[in-house]
C-alpha cells in the first residue's frame, strides 16, 4: 500500500507495513533479517509503481550527503560515520563541505540489483539533480522510527531523501542537505548567494525548498533516558518532551520542523506514528520490525 503525494512538481510515495501480525510484512530493509530475494522484489515493484529507478542507501545515522548530478557521478558531501563530525544540530554547515569530497566510480548500478534499483550508497541524505538526467532516478530513504525528511527544491527537478535520525540531526545532516539544496536553487535563478538576502530567499516562491516530515515516532513515545533528552535538548529546546507514562522523552518531529523552519521551508507533515499505528514498522514497538520506504522522483 501507498501513500501518494506531490512536493513543488515532484512526486513522492510512502509505503507501510499493512495489516497483519508478520514482522517483516512490507519490508524494504536488506540489514534486518529477512528474505533479501524478497527485498528485492519489492524493491523492483516499487520501482515500477514510482515510474522511475530508486536509489538506495546504506544508513549508519552519519551527516553524509551523496549528490547525484548525471548517472555516473555521485559527489559526498559530511563524514561516512558520526563519530566523525562535531557539527551539532543548530550549527550552519559551509559549502563546499569542510569535510573531504569524493566521486563515485563509474555506475551507481548494482550489478545484481537489476536496472530499477541504484546503489546502495554509504550515507544518510541523497540528493537527485534532474537537471542532468534526461530520466531521472528517485531516491528512497528507509525508516522505522527515525524521521523521513523529503525535499524539493527548483520547481522539483532537484529532489532529496534524508534519514533524520536522533543522531544525524544532532549532527546537523538537515543543514548540510538544505544548505546544498539552497546552493542549487541559487545557481538556477542566477543569484549569488552572497549578495541575496535571507528576506529574498524564502520570500521568492521558487527559491524556497519544499519539505515532507513522513511517518516517524512521535514525541509522547520516544522514551530516552534523561541525561539524552538534556543533552539533546541543549542545541534543540523544541524537541524536549515527556512520553505518554510520563518519562524524559526527545520530539525528533519538532526538531525537524524546526530545521527546516530556520531555512525557510514550506513544510508539510505526515503526522502518525510508527509506535502508535499497527500498520506502520516501529523499532521501538517490534525490534524485529522491517523498515519503510519513503521515495521521491524529481518532475520534469
């Protein structure tokens, strides 16, 4: 089952667990036990049902960035592990990254994987500029908890997919993705980036990045110890919260929002939660749970 929308001309899907007691019902993770034959199909179906090939990661929580400019190059943008950066969240990251820059050998296909399915890619955020592509790819972002943040940015041709976890938006990888996808909406309308104000940025309809927050656990159920939700809540006040039991817990939504909010984003929410909606997987509910996909195709 699908969940469809759009996002300034680009077209999103988010696909759920569905009815039923099986753990791995509905999954598109290839690291959480199950059958990957399987995974691939779906993977491939999926593929078909977007309309385009889907890039895939490897998530490890990191700030690392892929920016995918033409069907054989990829340029990383933050550290492959966040034991490696000390951006915290809050903090405004500088591009080209402060960290080193690499390109991708040759293909970004797998050679099992089959045509429709890409990567994977060692990071935590992809970007797609379908400015290079006469068919571009989608990017697909796993989750079971964690925050699925999608983007779009010139009229949608620029598309991106980050895994907004506890630790990469301690870590700042919302900044790093948004600060890229800013330096490509400038370069589309000719502006330099230095001379453009703040004002005329996020006043500009189409130089403003569109966000989607998809399904992720809410505030009321992500219990962390107290000491976390302190030190968590030092770069990010919003996300202190208090679980339904009334025990420290961290809202990774409104740190999220409030990111994106600082770049002048428009932002819409999915607004269920993983632990609370059966259909949904959820780490914390299941730990044998598979994961979510949330994709988004670039439009032409």
């Amino acid at each position: 089952m699908l969940t469809r929308g759009s996002l300034q001309g680009a077209e999103f899907a988010l696909t759920q667990a569905g009815e039923g007691e099986e753990p791995l019902r509905g999954n598109y993770g290839l690291h959480v036990g199950d059958d990957p034959a399987a995974v691939h199909v779906r993977r491939d179906r999926l593929a078909v049902e977007v309309g385009a090939p889907i890039v895939w990661m490897n998530q490890t929580h990191s700030a690392r960035i892929g920016v995918i400019s033409a069907p054989d190059r990829v340029v990383f943008d933050g550290p492959v592990h966040h034991q490696e950066s000390t951006t915290k969240v809050g903090d405004r990251v500088t591009c080209p990254s402060d960290h080193a820059t690499q390109t991708a050998p040759t293909s970004l296909v797998l050679p099992l994987a089959g045509i429709r399915e890409w990567g994977p890619l060692d990071c935590d955020g992809v970007i797609v500029d379908g400015r290079g592509f006469a068919h571009p790819p989608a990017v697909a972002v796993m989750t079971a908890d964690c925050v699925p943040v999608l983007l779009s940015a010139c009229g949608g041709r620029v598309v991106g997919a980050v895994h907004a976890g506890r630790p990469g938006l301690e870590l700042g990888i919302l900044d790093r993705a948004l600060t890229l996808l800013h330096a490509m909406n400038e370069d589309e309308d000719g502006v330099n980036g230095e001379e453009a104000s703040t004002a005329d940025r996020r006043t500009t309809t189409d130089r403003r990045i569109h966000a989607h927050i998809g399904v992720c656990i809410c505030g009321r159920c992500y219990e962390v110890p107290e000491s976390m939700r302190d030190s968590f809540s030092q770069h990010s006040p919003c996300a202190a919260s208090t679980t339904a039991w009334g025990t420290p817990a961290l809202d990774l939504v409104a740190a999220a929002l409030n990111r994106l909010e600082s770049f002048g984003c428009v932002v819409t929410l999915d607004g269920r939660c993983t632990r609370e909606d059966l259909t949904l997987h959820s780490y914390r509910r299941n730990h044998r749970c598979g994961r979510e996909a949330s994709v988004i195709r670039p439009g032409q």
